[in-house]
C-alpha cells in the first residue's frame, strides 16, 4: 500500500532517528545545542523532539528535563517542531545507558539531508525501512581487529526480547529500599545494556 503524499511541513517518517549526546555537565552541552541549531537552520536536519537527562553520582535515578531548565541550551526549544515526539518509554531507554555523573542531551531528528534518498526510493515503489547510527566503540574494535567484525548487532528492525528499561529501573527499586548497593547496581546496570 503506497504511503499518502506528504505535506511539505511533515516529517519524513523514513528519515527519524534518535541521537544521544552526553557529557559531565549540561553545560559540556551547549557546543552540541549550538551545532544543532546551526544544522536545523542550514536545513540539514529537522529537531522534532529534545530532553535532557541528568543522572547525580550517588542516585540511580535519571531525570528528565526540558532543555529551557539550562540557558545555554533553551535556544534548542526555539528550533525544535514537536510535530513527533518521544514516549516516556523511548526517553527512559536512553536514560538508563546514562553512568553516574552523566547528562545526556536526547534528541528526535529527521535526517533531512537523506530526503532526496527517500524521494527516490518512494518513487520507485521502495521506501528506507531501518538503519542505526553504528557505535564508535563497535567501529573502533573492528578496526582493531584482523578480519570483518559485525557492525550490526541485531537484526534490522527487530526489538530486544527483554525490556532494559524494565530491569534497569527493578534495579534502582532495589537501589532504593537499600537492598543493591550502587556500585553493585552500577554492574548489574552494564551487564543489561550489554546483553
């Protein structure tokens, strides 16, 4: 079934994808929000959705807050569409990857660089069905090693088989009843997100 023509103001639903960018501190951020508003402004991308998340040294618990709560990132908001935005389920996915003294920038863009892609391929009766940003870590190991390493750690368009974000926060429950200690919980949170 062909996709309905798309309004010119609408996203390319082919073309969304999530970035996360973290740092020490909301301010080791700003330089990030200024790219980005640079790159909506050159018409690279288009920011539909931006939360920040900060995680203190001594808590396992991630917030969530708007990037206005920060100066030198409030100007994100005034570049940012909202036409599509992240469930709290997809912010707290991002949030768990968070270590301790972390804050994290989480945006939702559409990558409309790739728009002329996308063009072409609906035209031809195709379309972009998935693709994933490829860690450096992943990429930086492949390269160390002799031979072909995969870059893809899962199948195209398929969802892990065990919520993450579920046994990450059990985790923090127990954290806060005072039955995991953190760094205890710091290792059982890594041994999650690496599967």
């Amino acid at each position: 079934m062909p996709d309905e023509p798309r309004r010119e103001d609408e996203p390319d639903l082919d073309l969304l994808e999530y970035v996360l960018v973290s740092a020490h501190a909301a301010e080791g951020l700003a330089p990030v929000a200024e790219a980005v508003a640079r790159l909506v402004r050159d018409g690279s991308i288009r920011l539909l959705d931006a939360v920040l998340l900060v995680r203190e040294g001594g808590a396992a618990r991630v917030d969530s807050v708007s990037p206005t709560d920060h100066e030198r990132l409030a100007g994100l908001m005034t570049v940012t569409e909202g036409s599509v935005l992240l469930s709290p389920h997809d912010i707290e996915l991002a949030a768990v990857t968070l270590a301790p003294d972390e804050t994290a920038l989480l945006l939702l863009v559409e990558d409309s660089w790739a728009g002329a892609l996308s063009d072409a391929a609906r035209e031809g009766g195709a379309r972009g069905i998935t693709g994933e940003r490829i860690a450096r870590d992943r990429v930086l190991r492949s390269l160390a090693r002799a031979g072909p390493t995969d870059l893809i750690v899962r199948g195209p368009g398929t969802a892990p088989l065990i919520d993450q974000v579920a046994q990450v926060r059990q985790l923090a429950r127990l954290v806060e009843r005072g039955l995991l200690p953190l760094d205890r919980y710091e290792v059982q949170r890594r041994r999650v997100l690496g599967g």
